[in-house]
C-alpha cells in the first residue's frame, strides 16, 4: 500500500465569515499543518464590501504560503481584489467571457458536475481545471447532480487537464476518491474543522488524508514556473504532467490551476 502523495487539497469557505481577522488565524493553522493547494472564497449572500473584506484578510495568508487563492463566481473581483483565479459555476458567466475578464495569467475553475459533456466543453476552451461532484451527501450545498467515481477514473485517464473532486469528502471516504484518480479533494468549511479549534492544532482531515493508505499513488515530478501576476507577485499554478500524471510541487515550486 502507498500513501496519498499525489493527491492535495483544496479549501473552501464557509458561506458567512462574520469575523475574517478570526477565521485567518485558523486558516493559517490549516495552511501551516497539512499540504494545501488552493483555498476558496466562496460567501454567499453578502455584498462586494463584505467580500473584499474577507479577501483583503485571508489572500496574504495564503499568497505568503504559495497557496492559490480563488474566488468563486466573480472574475470581476478576481481582478480588482488581485485573486490568483475564479471559479465558475455553469449557471454562473460562461468561460469565455470570465477568461476575457481576468486576462491569460489567472486561472479559471469550472464546475461540471456530474457530466463529460460540461468536462470536455470546458477543458476544450481553455480551462484550467475542471471540478466533478458532488460524489457524498454535502452539509453545505443541496445534491442535485450525484456523481460516480467513474468520471474521475475516465478524466484522469484521457485528459491532462487537473480535476477536483467535491461534495461531502470527509477522512472517512477519501479514500476511493484519491484512488479512482482525482487530483486535489474540495473541502468546505464544516469539514475543516477550524473553527472552534485550538489555532495551532492541525486539523483531523489534513492529517488523515495525507497518510491516507490508497492502493495508487502517483510520483512527484518537476514542474513549470507559475506565472506572475499582473503586480509582479508569482501566481501558484496547478499542472498535469504531459503522460496525464498530476505533478503535485512544493509550495515553493508549485505551479497550480485552481
């Protein structure tokens, strides 16, 4: 059995963040006790200040630890509030007007649920990763599309492009998730188990997974510098090796797509 090393995490927010100064002191707690590479801003039902707010507090804690930082829904706000990337919905802009928006440097995530069609309309027109889900009952968004593992398996076998994997993963189902092939695991907010903990314990799901025994794993690989961002600061990418493998960097190399 091998361990989980080719298979990384992705954060995202709670809907609300009411205090962000306090929720930054736990996400660094996050960043710093397990490998992380992308966090998102995902608030729901708040105004623009109240984002940009939460993004002015929580980007440097993850910009600092070379861990992309992605806004959901807004390629408007990825730009002006200097996000590494936005993530698109298929209700929400199409790509090609969210990559008219953000320009050629940032990149952009689009939600495909449980569809190939979505997967290969997105990947074809220049996505830089695609997210499939939800694969688990979700404490935080209503199922609408259940997904099977399948689809990881047959991405991950034909395309190079990255996939995410979300819905309702916890460190009792990961497993079969990172073995069918999935790149980076969506985490929400309730499942971080931040809030509430002591700030510099490392959470449950973090540490598990890292060590969680899969039956594949994929080798680490060199990879491709990140881009720099129109300010200058490198802007951490995500990228598939050429024979489709994920090539999962350090921090300090990681080239990420989230």
């Amino acid at each position: 059995m091998t361990t989980a090393q080719s298979c990384r995490l992705y954060l995202i927010s709670p809907e609300r963040l009411e205090h962000p100064a306090i929720f930054a002191d736990e996400l660094r707690a996050a960043l710093d006790g397990g490998d992380v590479a992308a966090f998102q801003l995902r608030l729901k039902g708040v105004d623009d200040t109240a984002i940009a707010r939460a993004a002015d507090t929580l980007r440097p804690v993850c910009q600092q630890r070379g861990v992309a930082f992605i806004i959901n829904d807004r390629p408007d706000l990825a730009v002006k509030l200097d996000c590494d990337g936005v993530h698109v919905g298929q209700d929400d802009m199409p790509y090609a007007e969210a990559r008219r928006i953000v320009g050629p440097d940032r990149q952009i995530g689009v939600t495909c649920k449980a569809s190939r069609d979505f997967a290969m309309t997105a990947g074809e027109a220049g996505a830089d990763y695609v997210a499939f889900g939800a694969f688990f009952p979700s404490t935080t968004k209503t199922v609408t599309t259940p997904a099977s593992l399948e689809i990881i398996e047959w991405w991950s076998e034909l395309f190079e492009i990255p996939c995410v994997a979300i819905g309702g993963i916890t460190v009792e189902n990961c497993k079969p998730v990172i073995a069918a092939g999935a790149d980076f695991l969506a985490v929400a907010g309730g499942h971080l188990e931040l809030q509430g903990r002591a700030r510099r314990r490392r959470p449950r799901l973090q540490r598990d997974l890292l060590s969680a025994p899969v039956a594949t794993a994929r080798p680490r690989c060199a990879g491709r510098p990140s881009s720099a961002s129109p300010g200058g600061r490198r802007s951490p990418r995500l990228r598939r090796q050429r024979d489709k493998v994920l090539c999962p960097l350090p921090l300090d190399q990681l080239s990420l797509a989230l």
